[in-house]
C-alpha cells in the first residue's frame, strides 16, 4: 500500500470520523476510501477552528484533524494553529509537503522552523518505514501532558512510497494521566481549608479533565466561591448557589469581589496566565495551584504551594483529604457564602437590567444575548462569541449551565472564529443546538463559510451584531475615524447569507428578537443553517470592575 493509505488507516484505527481538509492532499482520498469523511472549508484558518471546536466539545477524547497541501495550504493554516496553540487545543495538522531532496531549497516552505513556537510537536516523516513510528508518537502528543496542537509533514515520496502491509504495525494511543503528590495534596488541603476567605479559581484542566462532578463536590464541601476562566465557563453551573462567574476581559460583580476579597486563591487546572484576556489577580494573596503542566508553575504570579496532576484524579484526591481533615459532610448547611454572593449577584443584575431588557432602536446587543439566553434551552445548547464587544458582552451575561455548553476561547483573538468553532461543535454534538455570535466585523472575515455550513450539512444558528462599526475601535484611532470614518463598516450580510444557501432575517426592532430566534431554531431542526442579522448600536460600556 502506498504511505497515504498508511497514515489513512492508522487514522482509522484512532477513531477519526472527519478530515477538515483543502484542497489538494493525496489523504484526502485515501481517509476517504476507508470511511472518514471529508469536510472542506473555503480556507484553511476555518479548517483550524472546525477542529478546534470539535476537540473542545469532545474534551480531547477526540481529536480534529486537519489536512493542507504543501506550499500555501500549511502557509495559510498558520493563524488557525496558533489561535489552537493559544487555548491549549490538541488538534492534529498533517499538511503535504515537497519531496525530500528539495528540503531546504529556497523559496519552498519549512513547516518545521515556521512552526516551532506555536506547536506542542512538529516533525516530518522522513521514511515511509517510520508512518507507524511518528504516527504514534503525534497522537501520544496530543492526548498525554500538556494539550496543545501538533504539526506532522507527509512528503509527496513518502506518502507515494510503498508500505509492506505484512511488516505494517500500528495500536491506537491512550492518554495517560498522573496524580498528585499526596503530601502537597495534603497540604493544600490544609490551606484552603484554613483560609478565612479561599476563592476556587478553576480553568480549562478541568474541562479537558472532565471533573465538573470533583470540583462542585469540593466546592459544596468547603463552602468556597467558584470562579472561572474564560476558557472553563461552563464548567461549574453558573446558577449554582457558589457560582461567581467568569473572568476575563470582562468579570462578573461577584467574581470581582471575592477576588478582591479572598485571602487564598486556589487555582484548579489554570495556568495563572496574565494578559488583557485573563482578569487580574490582585497582589498579596497566597497562591495555590493545581496543574498537569509544570510549565505554568511560577510563571506570571509566585506560587506558594502546587500540586502537579490531572485536575480529575488531584480533585478527588482533595475531596478526600478535606473529608478525612473535618468529616465527610465538611461544611455542607453553612450558606454564608452562598447568601452573600447572591447580593452581589442580584445588585449587579440590578445595575444592568435596563441594557439587558433595553427597548432601543437600534437594538442594544445586551437585549438580544439576553433574549437569547432566555429562549434556548441551554442544558441542550452550546454557544459561543466571537472576539472584540461579542466577546465581552457576552461572557459575562449568558448564563452556562452544563459542561462545554459555553466555548469561552480567546488568549488569541482572531477575528471570525467562532464560526469555524461552531460548525466543528455541531459535528462533535449533532444532538445540540450551536449557536455562535459574532459581530459584522467577524463575519466580513469568515462569512463565506456560511456555504461551508450549508454545504456539508451543518444546522448551527449565526447571529450577527451589525452596529456598521468597528466595534470599540473608534478610540485606538479616533482622528482617522472622525476624518476619514475608518472605523465605519457596511453591508446587508442576511442577503449574503440567504445567497451562501442559509435561512436568514434581518432584524431591527428589540420584540423581534425573539421570534426571529425561535425561526432560526427551527431552520436548524429541518437541516439549515441559519443566520440572524440583528441591527444594533455600539454598545462602549461593559462588567469591569
């Protein structure tokens, strides 16, 4: 058999129903022939996303793959892979690549060195006798230690050299997993535990991890505020009687303040990461950290005590550790922290509540996340932002309540890539609804993958937040806006999106929100797309606090 069939078969026997492919890979029909699926997209960033999301929403247990010809397809993935590497994403990209001999000789294009910073693993398959052996050490890559997106060429003569199937040997990769030291469990433990005021600070770990049940047991047993990242919303419910919400560009009330408040911040598969998207953490608290990549420790803000480990088994191993120091019922019936939370949740409501149910024309973008909020079912939903005012709107005000029903994203920003998460979710969860929310911006950057949508059968809702600016952009450069309107956007996408073969609206007025949604949703359930243009006003002011 030749070596694309090779690496064809050794993706089938790792579990890989769909190849995110453009356009000119001899892989594409071999995966084909055995079964899996092509996906083609209208470019290879969209590839990426659609990948991305579908790992996301697989938490791992499934990896996208991508595949790009040599030359430009690997060229242009590089904005995709790096928005992957950003939020820790394992996605896999094999992209062709020139024969041998011509590595090296210019102007052809090195994956390897371009590569390097924004990959866990990079490498190529330099002899068709080694698929098996680099094949095998990519997916343990990606499914052992710290996640993160993985690059393996195919040249066009090793994919076209001959394989001897009666030497050919492959067994698929398991993921493998660590607990903590049992003596720095005990002591954080004892830590959290003699806190006046410990905040459970919980980031995406515990979703790759998937040990939402370990972490709300620990919280209820301690009595301990939840805050998330904005990568781990949705972990903890955020109607739960602990939950404080989310931090990251923007920040819940109640997250803010118990973050000011707390003594002992208690971080859980976080990687204490400072940047605009990650909210600060103020100085002089004592810093715990529990992560399965050394490379965070100590990194942005001094750690005082971690614990190295999966989030899942180092949970459990805490849950125990705080039963055998104060009990198996632990502080379970004390609701101090509950009701005070509740205060500052209810008064921060309280504030907002005239953007939230704004009857403003045009409409105000917090009436439509709120209505949307209100009209899905979000046990059943997954939703997500795009970058910019979508983004910081939306992450504070859409309340998650199930595991990956929110795909928080963005150490990265890059314009339009909730689209491409959103189909890649509805393909790793057919049984949700997607919904993604974007603003026109984003979708002048990756609208045309509407037709993706449409044409590989992918029923996700788009709703677009058209203000016609650049959305928070006007005071980075406000004399080219007054003088020359740069930050001005126009276009009638619903008619783009009705062409690209989606069900689509354009929507004005604050009352039609609603039944505008509940038509979109019902041109998912029949097989569409559908794209909802709503008409809004810039919206300057967010949840910072």
């Amino acid at each position: 058999m030749k070596g694309v069939s090779a690496v064809a078969r050794i993706l089938k026997l790792e579990g890989v129903e769909y190849l995110f492919c453009f356009p000119a890979n001899p892989l594409i029909d071999a995966a084909a022939e055995l079964g899996i699926r092509p996906i083609l997209a209208r470019s290879e960033k969209t590839l990426l996303n659609m990948a991305d999301g579908y790992t996301r929403v697989s938490n791992g247990d499934r990896n996208g793959v991508v595949v790009v010809q040599a030359g430009p397809g690997i060229e242009n993935a590089f904005g995709g892979v790096a928005q992957a590497f950003s939020d820790s994403i394992p996605v896999l990209v094999l992209p062709g690549g020139p024969n041998q001999h011509r590595v090296g000789v210019p102007t052809s294009f090195d994956p390897l060195r371009a590569y390097r910073s924004i990959t866990k693993w990079v490498d190529r398959i330099n002899f068709p006798d080694r698929i098996s052996e680099q094949m095998r050490r990519a997916f343990t890559q990606l499914r052992t230690g710290q996640p993160g997106p993985v690059v393996l060429e195919v040249p066009q003569d090793v994919g076209g050299a001959e394989v001897d199937e009666a030497t050919f040997r492959y067994t698929p990769v398991r993921g493998h997993r660590s607990a903590g030291d049992p003596q720095d469990v005990a002591e954080a433990a004892r830590a959290l535990l003699a806190a006046r005021s410990p905040l459970l600070h919980v980031g995406h770990g515990v979703l790759w991890a998937k040990a939402w049940d370990e972490l709300r047991e620990l919280a209820e047993l301690v009595q301990a505020p939840v805050m998330t990242t904005m990568a781990a919303k949705s972990v903890f419910p955020e109607d739960h009687p602990l939950a404080a919400g989310v931090g990251g560009h923007t920040v819940t009330a109640a997250a803010a303040h118990f973050l000011k408040k707390a003594d002992l911040v208690f971080g859980i598969g976080c990687s204490f990461s400072t940047g605009p998207f990650s909210w600060p953490i103020p100085s002089g608290k004592t810093m715990v950290q529990v992560t399965a990549g050394e490379r965070d420790l100590n990194k942005d803000y001094p750690i005082d005590l971690a614990v190295v480990g999966d989030a899942k088994l180092v949970l459990q191993q805490l849950v125990d550790e705080v039963k055998r120091q104060i009990g198996p019922e632990g502080r379970r019936g004390q609701d101090g922290v509950a009701r005070e939370l509740k205060a500052v949740k209810d008064a921060w409501l309280a504030e907002w509540m005239p953007r939230l149910t704004s009857d403003e024309v045009p409409i105000n973008p917090y009436r439509v996340i709120w209505d949307l909020m209100h009209t899905v079912d979000r046990r059943q939903t997954i939703v997500t932002h795009d970058s910019g005012n979508p983004r910081d709107q939306m992450l504070t005000f859409y309340e998650a309540v199930a595991p990956r029903g929110y795909l928080g994203w963005g150490k990265s920003t890059q314009l339009g890539t909730s689209l491409g998460l959103s189909m890649g979710a509805k393909l790793a969860a057919p049984e949700k609804q997607v919904v993604n929310v974007m603003g026109d911006l984003a979708f002048g950057m990756a609208g045309m993958d509407v037709e993706t949508a449409a044409r590989e059968r992918i029923p996700i809702l788009t709703i677009i937040l058209n203000n016609s600016r650049l959305g928070g952009y006007g005071h980075h450069m406000p004399i080219a806006s007054e003088r020359y309107g740069t930050n001005r956007l126009s276009g009638r996408y619903s008619v783009v999106a009705e062409g690209l073969g989606a069900y689509s609206e354009r929507v004005e007025r604050p009352e039609e929100v609603v039944p505008a949604i509940r038509r979109g949703l019902q041109a998912n359930r029949e097989g569409r797309p559908a794209v909802l243009e709503m008409i809004t006003k810039e919206e300057p002011v967010f949840s910072q606090y």
